[in-house]
C-alpha cells in the first residue's frame, strides 16, 4: 500500500486525500491550523456561524458538483446572489449593467465615460498590465471609478505593474459595449435568472464540506494530523522521500502540497539556485478580516457581500452573513459584518494590535453611512490570513512556467491548491485541481499546471459571460 503525504487540510488537500484514501491508499494529512478547512473553514463567534469572508460554490461540472454536495450530507441551500459595488454612498450592480452604472453616475460624468470608451478603441492603450487590459474594455475613466481602488487595496501595487492574466482570466469577454448591449437584450438590464446568480451552500456553514470529507478520510483509516507545521519537502533522486515537520520526518512514497508554493519549492534540496531564486521572488498578499456584531435593523443592505470602490475607505470588501443561511445565525437576532483588509508583512496595517484594526473597520462602516449608529455595533474579533492571495505581478507567467518545467523532473511529488501551486483559485478550482491530481496518482492523463488558466469549464455557456470580474478569492 503506497503512502501518501498531503500537506495542508484546504480544500485541494482533502479533496485529493478523499479519493485515494477510498482507493486504498495511506493517507495522511499535515495542517498547521487546529482544524480542516483551510481558507475555507467555518467558525464559531458571537454564538454564530462564520466563514473566512465570503466563500459561494458554484461549477457546470457534474462531477464536481456531484463531489462537493455528497459532502454536505444534503444539508446545503441555494442561495440567491446579490454582490454589488459600493461607490459614492451608491449601490451599483456587479456585473456592471451599463444603464445602472451610467444613470448613477449623472448624465455628465456618463457622457464623459462613453467618451473615454470610444478613445480607447480609436487608440488602444499600450502594454500588458491589468490597467491597459480593463481601460481597453472600458474606457479609463470608468475604469478608475469602478476597478481601480478596489484592485490597488487588494493587491498592494499600481493596477499598471499587476499583470492582464488577472483581467484575462476573471473578465468573461465584458467591456462597456457588451453590457450597454445586455441591458437592452434582457429589456433595460433586467436580471437574467442564471445558474451564475444562485450558488450552493452548506446551511451550517462552508467549513461543513472539509469537516465531511476529514470524517470520511478517517474512516477510511487516514490520518490527519492537526497543530502539525511542515517545513520542508524531501526528495532522493528527485523522488518523493519525506516531510519534515515541526514533530519531526515523516516517510512516504508521494507528496501532495497545498502549502505556499515558494515556501516548499524552496525546500527541496535537489532543485537547481536558480530555480529557488525564481520562486522566491513570488508574492503573497495577507487578508485582514474584522468581525463585527451589529443590530439587524441597522445592517440593511441585502448583499452577500459588497465591494468598497472608495479610496477614502480602507475596507475592499464587506461580507453580511445574515443575507446568507439562516442556519447560520443559531437563532440570533445580530447581524455579523466581515470587513476585509489586505495587506504585506511589511505594512503598518498588518502589524497593528486588535484594538487598531476594530477602531478602523467601525469607522469605515460609519463614514460610508452603510450604519448610521456607533451604538449598533457591539462585539469585534479579528482574523489573519498570511499568504493568503497570490499576487499576479507583471511578467510572473514566465517565471512560474520555468517553475513548473524545473519541478516535472521530480517524481511523485505534486503542488495544488490557491497557495499550492500559486494559482488564485475559488475553492471549487482548488477541489477540482485536488480530484485531478488523484486521477493523475490513479494512472490518468493530466495536466495540473493548466487547471484554473481557463475558466470556461466553470462557466462557459456563452450566455454567461457577462459574469464579470470576479474581484474577491475567496469567492
């Protein structure tokens, strides 16, 4: 029976573990964290149930789907979404609806955005940045009130050094012609009742999914060892040899890591310097989530989650957990707000004490008058996800291709995952890249490294291509 080391209990982790263990493999399972679940577990606070933000399932893969709802033992919903754009004390649909956006924008500043539109496609702007990408599809000007901030807060550089993979991948052939032209196909911008507008969730929580899949790993005789900090990988002759851990080595005849991709691929004592010195300059972003209690009857916005245009507010994104499953609220009458910062190990955001970040995220939900009263928000609680985005600087494609290229030569040795392979993955990318490598383990024909660089087989009927930029992991 061959053993199987897989490092990380996310998503990825335990969907790959989950198949081979039925298999007969030996598995087991290395997380740092106390539970499973990864980016994507659920936990408990103010006598309610939370996710790490906001976290939707949604794929046109029947395979897929048909894994992830057996592990919500049939306790799931469909959820109605509502994501929308905040923008000067305004809510503007996502996807963008042309008429929507140019209406409450004012008649001149609408003028002025077709305007800078019809430049762009008389004199394309140059280069291969995320700014020239989204300013060709929507003229400069709407690009900077509706993509702009939110994306500079997310990634922590200029829109002009992140690179167009990023728009590439997460805008689905929208530009301003096509939504002007949508809204009049579906009679003044009128929502189309899309698979793409519900989504599926576990009434308890998204966390529910990992929980099932650990319980079923186990009683397949896996193991899954928690509080456990994997260190390093090691090979001999480029074959998968061991993990070292903080508990000491563990041996094994293949590896699995979801663990961040510089980090393992660093450790691997047989990979060429150069190499090494590529994967080091990969970045990560770290998330800052703030959680605070609030009256229901003060928390009246209907979204899921909204996204802050606004560069005079630090928060990106706001989650409202009360607009998802009412299972989530244990019979509470509070409403749980999630605000989400980003931020670098180096800036003065991620190094402040609790106290700090609470005082920041209140202000920020009343400045925006999103609540009008400072006595209706209660209890806060803060959260840290380090390394939890991987930033798509300008150029990286080509480094992480050497990467890829240098890391076939080892054997039996695989990276999946968001942080695993350094892909920004949603949780279903990361359960179908894990699902993918145990067919690969079980003798198919796959290629990981090219999972999640085209999004058609997630949403790929023409008619839902209007879905937009996808502006949040987590998603």
């Amino acid at each position: 029976m061959k053993k199987v080391l897989i490092i990380g209990a996310g998503p990825a982790g335990l969907s790959a573990g989950r198949i081979l263990a039925q298999e007969g493999y030996s598995v087991e399972i290395f997380e740092s964290e106390h539970c499973v679940g990864g980016m994507s577990k659920s936990f408990n606070i103010f006598e309610q149930i939370v996710d790490l933000g906001p976290h939707r399932f949604f794929s046109k893969d029947k395979h897929l789907n048909d894994f992830w709802h057996k592990h919500t033992n049939g306790e799931y919903e469909r959820i109605s979404r509502l994501t929308r754009i905040f923008y000067n004390h305004k809510f503007f649909y996502y996807p963008l609806r042309g008429f929507d956006a140019l209406f409450k924008l004012g008649f001149i500043n609408s003028g002025l955005c077709v305007l800078s539109y019809l430049r762009a496609k008389i004199a394309p702007f140059k280069g291969n940045s995320f700014e020239s990408w989204v300013a060709n599809a929507f003229g400069y000007r709407l690009y900077s009130i509706f993509f702009k901030s939110y994306t500079e807060k997310l990634w922590g550089i200029a829109c002009s050094e992140l690179d167009s993979d990023f728009a590439a991948q997460r805008i689905k052939g929208l530009n301003l012609y096509e939504a002007i032209k949508s809204a009049f196909l579906s009679g003044g911008g009128e929502k189309h009742k899309t698979l793409v507008d519900e989504f599926s969730y576990p009434s308890k929580g998204c966390g529910v999914v990992y929980e099932n899949m650990a319980q079923a790993i186990i009683a397949l005789g896996g193991k899954i060892h928690t509080n456990t900090q994997v260190k390093g990988i090691q090979t001999h002759n480029k074959k998968a040899k061991a993990l070292l851990t903080n508990k000491g080595i563990v041996e094994g005849d293949i590896i699995i890591s979801s663990a961040p991709f510089d980090e393992m691929v660093c450790s691997l004592d047989e990979l060429e310097p150069e190499i090494k010195a590529l994967a080091s300059k990969l970045k990560f972003r770290n998330t800052i989530l703030v959680y605070i209690e609030v009256e229901a009857k003060q928390a009246k916005f209907e979204d899921n989650w909204i996204y802050v245009h606004s560069p005079n507010a630090k928060t990106g994104r706001i989650t409202n957990f009360a607009n998802w499953s009412a299972g989530l609220r244990c019979g509470k009458n509070e409403a749980i707000l999630c605000l989400e910062y980003w931020a670098n190990d180096d800036e003065a955001i991620y190094k402040l004490e609790d106290k700090a970040l609470i005082h920041i995220a209140k202000q920020d939900l009343l400045d925006s008058k999103l609540i009008a009263s400072p006595q209706a928000l209660k209890r806060a609680y803060v959260k840290r996800l380090h390394k939890s985005y991987p930033v798509y600087t300008s150029g990286y494609k080509e480094d992480l291709h050497k990467i890829y290229q240098a890391l076939e030569s080892f054997e039996n040795c695989y990276f999946i995952g968001r942080n695993g392979s350094f892909k920004y993955n949603n949780q279903d990318h990361s359960i179908l890249m894990g699902l993918k490598c145990a067919e690969k383990i079980l003798g198919k024909n796959v290629d990981l490294w090219h999972i999640n660089t085209d999004y058609d087989y997630q949403e790929g009927k023409a008619e839902d291509k209007t879905e937009g930029i996808t502006h949040g992991s987590n998603q």
